[in-house]
C-alpha cells in the first residue's frame, strides 16, 4: 500500500482550493503553481526572496486567477489562440480582420452584394429587412431544407454575405461560422442548395520563449503558450523536472509547435516538436520524433528517451522468489493479502541498485517492510525496497541518488521469512507490477534511425538557438 508517503504533501494557501474546482483544476495547481513558501523554507536554508505575508497572498491569488483564466480560455479555444499568435513570431502575416464595426449594413461595389453584421436582437428576417429582401424571401430560404436552419442561429458579430439577382432576389447567401467553416445557401431552380465548407488548415511551427517569474502556468500564459501545451511540456520533462516543487524563479522555456493556420490566421495547435526546459541551471532538450513504426514518442536532442528507462530487476544475480499478484497467501501472515510487488531472493549482503534517478523519501525503518528505502522518480514514479540489511553509505532520507547507485544490502528484515528484496513500483501512486508490460521503459533512438532523427533535431535545436537570441536582441532595442 501507498501508507509510505514520508512527506507531508505539499500545502497550498485556501485560495488555491478554492480556485480548484475539480481535479482537473487540482491536477493544474499541482503542475503549474510555484510551491507555498512553507515548503520552500524546508527545502533551502537560503530563501530566494523575502515576501511579506500581504505579498505572498496577492502573488497566490494572482497565481490562481491565472489558473481560471487559463481553464476559462481553454473553453473558448479561439480566443485562447488569438492571444498566442500575437506573440509567436511565426505570426507576423496573421493579418487581424477588422473588428465588426459600427455599421451595420455596408454597400460595396457591386450593387448585388450585401454585407451585414449581426448586431444585438437582430434575427434571419431582420437581416433580410436591412438588405431589403421581402419576408417571403427568408420564409423560401428557410423552406428550403432542414440544414438552412443554420442561417438562424445568428451570433453577434458573425458577417452575412448576400448576392443579388439583376431582379434583387436572393441568389447566394453566405456566413462564416467559424475560422475554419462557411455554410452558403446558393439558389437553383427548385429552391437553394446548402453547403458547409470546411478550410483544411495548413500546419507551420510556430515559436515560444517564456522566463518563469511567478508561476508555470503564468509565465506560459504570457509567453503566448495555450493551457494545453503548458500541460504537455510539463508531461514532456516530468521525468526530469517535479513541476510541483521544483520550478523557480529565472527557470525558462523554448518551445516550438505545429500551429494550423486558415489565411494567416492561427487557429489551433498540433503537437510540441521540440522544447527546452531550463531548471535552476540545468537544461534539459525534448524532440518529438516519429520513428519507422509511426510511433511519436520524445527524445533528448541527442537521442536518448525522455522516458528514463528504468532498471528493470534492482539486483543483480537474483531469483524471482514471488511475483506480483493482487491476492496470495502471505507466508507470515497466513492470509490472502494482495503482494504489490516482486521478490528477489538473494544472499545476505547482495548489492541493490536504484532503478532510476531520484529523491530519496525515506531510508529507514518502516513497519513490516523493515529497512526500507523509497525512491521518488520525477513526478510519476515511485520505487520502493524493503527488508534490507542495511543502506549504502551515503542513502539518507532527503537525499538523492543515481540510476545503477549502490542504495543497501538484501536483508531479512521485518516481516521477512528470508533474505530477499521486496520491490514495488508505484505509477502515480498506483501499484504496477514492475515486471508487466504497464511500466513504459523506453529506448534510445535506435542506431538504423539515428542519422534519420538528428537530421531533423539538429535544425530544430539551431532554431530555438536563433529565435531566442534574435527575440532577446529585439527585446533589448
Ligand atoms: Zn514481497
């Protein structure tokens, strides 16, 4: 069971429960807001900054109402896209359309087109009215087929376009309903035809520099980066960085993504290609790489998985003594209890190795596991081993360790019949048998596509280099 947790979660201020309305929204506090000073004091001697208690809570809830702002605009894609073009460079053709102004009804050359805005009450017979069509031309139109209904639902703003016949009847009406569709009604013999057209978006990448100042999800906000491709660079480096606790001031980001465009005008986003994520002086690289198979996965820009493989089997020389089984018959106990886990049974004394980089939770006693050690792993993972001799010079709680790192010695321990390891890995806090195929241990770029893949993560890394100096440069000026 998961009753190991050594750590206090960390605690955030009430309003940051207030602003969570669903795990969704706690799922973002976690990710995205920068740690409460309570946990920042037990983490460092040396505070970063000194901030009033007035302070702190503007900060907070200036943090949490960037949390809502950015859900809110993730409900109202476009709007949250609009705002990101305007700071991505790739968008400087991305002409606006000139805002709905005041006129309602504007002539143009041709005396058979029509424009008009909707405006505030106005309806499908309105509408015709002010490019004077008669009613019993909206009541032909609506007749025409069910689809046609779609010319009433009217939104503030959205532009109808009329052609006139020489005789001023109807002959085409057109509106567009979004970025990417147009619905037209075009007259024939026996009545009007309907039609939706769908633009297919072209796809550019498109470039984001942020410096993190106050909080993830902030600095993104600002930098033009949607709530969504915040969340995904977060899932690309949360095998590195613990965006919970770990983000600080000065951290900053590059990121390049696939923007689909209809006439110069962004309106939405594909997926991340390629990111760096500068943590407390540490950069880590992560390119999006489609291999021969098709599958995408991302890779550090000289090829190594962003997923760390994980050590599959901790020691060396050992016999698998009990599986991972959700009920059996535990030898101690004498009764049927899950086993989360996998025993290895090996000498006294045997070396255990930690499975992957990380935090040490604990190194010590705990109950029926009798010398333990649990290793946190980035965000997502959790290992843990149980029943050892001993720790490893150096294995204390707080500490952290290194793949293949010496942590302790197989024991018997606690409730422990003989000496083995007891190993558990937790995926989110969910128990997974470490030998199933549920835990993702990714490869390398393989050698056959190694030319292949740095072909394509050498511009990209050569493009955050220039944009980012050439975004600096032009910041200075
Ligand atoms: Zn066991």
């Amino acid at each position: 069971m998961t009753k190991e947790s050594s750590k206090a979660p960390p605690l955030y201020p009430k309003t940051h429960l207030l602003a969570a309305s669903g795990i969704a929204a706690l799922l973002s506090l976690a990710l995205l807001v920068f740690p409460s000073s309570d946990v920042e004091a037990k983490k460092t001697t040396l505070s970063l900054e000194l901030e009033s208690p007035a302070e702190q809570l503007t900060q907070d809830q200036d943090a949490a109402e960037a949390v809502e702002a950015t859900n809110e605009s993730a409900a109202s894609p476009f709007a949250q896209i609009e705002n990101g073009a305007e700071e991505t460079q790739e968008t400087a053709e991305a002409a606006p359309e000139p805002a709905p102004a005041v006129a309602n009804v504007e002539e143009k050359k041709s005396e058979s087109h029509r424009e008009v805005i909707v405006a505030k009450g106005d309806t499908l017979s309105t509408l015709f009215e002010k490019v004077g069509l008669p009613t019993t031309s909206v009541n032909d139109v609506l007749a025409s087929g069910k689809q046609a209904k779609q010319f009433t639902q009217l939104k503030r703003g959205q532009k109808l376009e009329f052609e006139l016949g020489p005789d001023g009847q109807l002959t085409n009406l057109h509106s567009k309903v979004s970025d990417l569709e147009t619905i037209t009604l075009t007259k024939n013999e026996k009545g009007y035809t309907f039609n939706r057209v769908t633009a297919k978006p072209t796809v550019r990448s498109a470039y984001v520099h942020g410096v993190i100042n106050s909080s993830l999800s902030q600095s993104a906000a600002r930098a033009g980066l949607s709530h969504s491709l915040t969340m995904d660079m977060a899932s690309v480096f949360g095998y590195d960085v613990d965006f919970a606790q770990d983000i600080r001031q000065g951290d900053e980001f590059d990121v390049i993504y696939e923007q689909k465009v209809v006439n110069g005008k962004a309106v939405g986003n594909g997926p991340i290609l390629s990111a760096r994520f500068t943590n407390r002086g540490k950069t880590y690289t992560a390119v999006r790489y489609t291999n021969k198979q098709g599958n995408s996965s991302y890779y550090t820009a000289d090829g190594n998985s962003m997923r760390k493989a994980f050590i599959r089997t901790p020691v060396d020389f050992a016999r698998i003594s009990s599986k991972f089984s959700m009920g059996r018959k535990h030898p101690i106990l004498n009764k049927i209890r899950a086993h989360k886990g996998v025993d290895y049974a090996a000498p006294r004394g045997t070396p255990i190795k930690a499975a992957g980089d990380g935090k040490v939770l604990l190194a010590g006693r705990r109950g029926g596991y009798g010398n333990t050690v649990i290793i946190q792993h980035g965000n997502t993972y959790r290992t843990l081993y149980g029943h050892m001799q001993g720790f490893a010079k150096g294995v204390k709680t707080g500490g952290t360790v290194k793949q293949g790192q010496v942590i302790g010695y197989i024991g018997t321990t606690g409730l422990s019949t003989g000496p083995h390891l007891h190993y558990e890995f937790q995926v989110n806090g969910v128990h997974v048998d470490p030998l199933g195929q549920k835990v993702a241990m990714a490869d390398p770029i393989s050698k056959g596509e190694r030319g292949r893949f740095l072909a394509q993560s050498q511009p990209l890394m050569a493009r955050m280099d220039q944009e980012k100096s050439t975004q600096l440069a032009s910041a200075k000026r």
